[in-house]
C-alpha cells in the first residue's frame, strides 16, 4: 500500500489526515511516531515537521510543503538530499493572500486607523487632505505568483505599483527592479512597502534600520507603511520599533515575527501604530491543499513532471 507521511509540527494534523484520506483513496496516511512501514513512504507533506521526520525513507519520491514558504523544511538538518521539495501554487491561497495585501493597502490610504483612533476618544476631525490610490506608491519585495497576484489586484485599486525580484524579471504593468540597486531605487520610492519574499540566507532580516532610512516621507498617508506578510526571519522588530518611534516608518501590519506565536510581552502587541495578525494572512486550507499536492501525487505516478519545484540552492 502507498504510503503518504504527515509531518506537522505546527498544527493539528488529523484535519489534514482526514483530508488526503478522501482525496487519496487507498492511500494510508500516517503521522511521525505511528508504526509504519517506512519503505512504503513514497511522498510526505510537511509543515514545521519534527526534526528527522523525513530521514530514512528510501523510497521518498518527493516532500510538499503545505504553506507558501519552504524554509521550514530546509531547517531541518537531516532532510533527505535530492528529494524534490514542492511548494505550494494554488489559486486558494493566492487570492487570500492578495485580499491581505490589498484591504492593507487600503487602509493605509484611507487611514483607518487614525479614525478608529479618533472614534475611540470620540472625537469628529476630518483629514481633509484625502489622497486617491493613484497618488500612492506600492512596492512589492518578491514577485512570484502571489507578488504578481497582489500587484495586479494593487493596479485594479488604482495604486502605483512596483516590484523587485532577486533576478531579472518581467511582469506586464509592472515596473521590475532587481539585485542590490534595483532594491534602493524600489524602496526609495515606496510609501506602501509590502514584503512577499521567501526567507533565504540573502534576506534575513533585511527589513531594518538601513532599508526604513531609505523609505520616502510619504506624507500623504502619515508616513510610509511597512507590510510584511512574507516571513518573520526577514524582519528586525527593534529596527521596526525604533522606525516608528522615530517617524521614519509612519505604521507597520505584521502577518508574522522572529518567533511565532508573538510572546505575550513584545511591544508589538501595543505599539499604537502596529497591527499584529497570526501568521494568517494566507491560511492553508485543507481542503484546497490537499486537494493540489493530490493531483501532484497522480501525475507524478503517471509518469508526469512535478511543478513547482524549489531550488535548493536559492531556498524557493
């Protein structure tokens, strides 16, 4: 019988042994620590998997991560080399994700939380110098499929977008930016700074001090905003801190943090001009989820290629 394994470390994992049951009939699923044969594993899924989950499996086929970012899986010391890592593409999460993104951007513009502010210590002031999304200027640090998304969403508001990517890219409506220049002209020119790139060994923690001194006053929208919806590791929360204390960044909306969940005593949680959400931005549905790294599955048993398949050497 063909095996899959589930390692989740970070979730209840029988929603999702539930879910490939029905979408693999006579499949056995199974969970790190049950008894199994371990030479009947031919694919695992994984999301923040104990360490050694996925060792001594000789006839693993491939490893699918069940979120977007994939640095999870390459943390783990003893994850089996030339055992094809899958992300996950799928028009569920994209549009989740992008709603984020978008309703953010939003709020910036519109500056909904002044007026909660202003709501809460009742007061009837009206900023009357209301920008339209067309004055405003969206950067977006990573441009993959959810980037490409969000930027297209972005466009249909009205907002300026722009985008940068590691390498030379190309997205139709979309002014691209690459490498370390491409970096200083996007954010030297972003009031709205959105960070939808994976977590690799060239952009951890490079949202700090040095990149905000960077950012436009973006007076418009009480000062640039700083988004972050890619992964906590890409990010210095006392940079991000300082920033805001200082004006230098005028808000920042934080999916997720340097340790997660957020502890109860970081200022984040009651900085007046931060909005904390649980690493929720763009959920992993189990249904949808599922469903993908299913079909993955049956092609790939028919003699079929993988998609989406990460490069090690660039962690996505």
């Amino acid at each position: 019988m063909n095996t899959l394994l589930l390692g989740i470390g970070a979730w209840d994992p029988e929603p999702w042994r539930a879910r490939f049951q029905a979408v693999l009939p006579g499949w056995q699923v199974v969970l790190p620590g049950e008894i199994f044969d371990r030479r009947a594993v031919r694919y695992a899924a994984a999301w923040k998997q104990p360490e050694g989950t996925f060792a001594d499996l000789p006839l693993l086929d491939a490893i699918f991560s069940l979120g977007a970012g994939v640095d999870h899986l390459f943390k783990d010391k003893r994850l089996p080399e030339g055992v094809p890592v899958v992300r996950v593409v799928d028009p569920d999460l994209t549009t989740r994700m992008s709603e984020y993104v978008v309703m953010h951007c939003l709020m910036a513009l519109r500056r909904v939380r002044v007026y909660d502010g202003f709501q809460r210590e009742r007061k009837w002031i009206d900023l009357r110098d209301q920008p339209q999304a067309s004055d405003i200027r969206v950067g977006l640090l990573g441009m993959g499929v959810l980037g490409q998304d969000a930027a297209a969403k972005l466009k249909t508001m009205g907002f300026q977008v722009a985008g940068w990517s590691r390498r030379p890219k190309a997205v139709e409506g979309v002014a691209m930016h690459h490498g370390a220049d491409g970096l200083d002209a996007l954010v030297a020119a972003s009031d709205i700074l959105v960070a939808m790139m994976p977590l690799t060994a060239d952009t951890a923690g490079i949202l700090d001090a040095m990149l905000f001194s960077r950012l436009p006053k973006a007076e418009a929208i009480g000062g640039p905003v700083l988004i972050n919806v890619g992964r906590g590791g890409l990010q210095n929360e006392t940079d991000i801190l300082a920033a805001l204390d200082t004006g230098t960044l005028g808000a920042a909306v934080l999916d997720v943090f340097q340790t997660e969940p957020l502890p109860e005593d970081s200022p984040l949680w009651s900085h007046p001009h931060v909005t904390v959400t649980p690493h929720n931005s763009a959920i992993s549905s189990p249904p949808a989820i599922a469903a993908y790294v299913a079909a993955q599955i049956t092609a790939h048993m028919e003699g079929k290629p993988l998609v989406n398949v990460v490069d090690p050497a660039h962690g996505y």
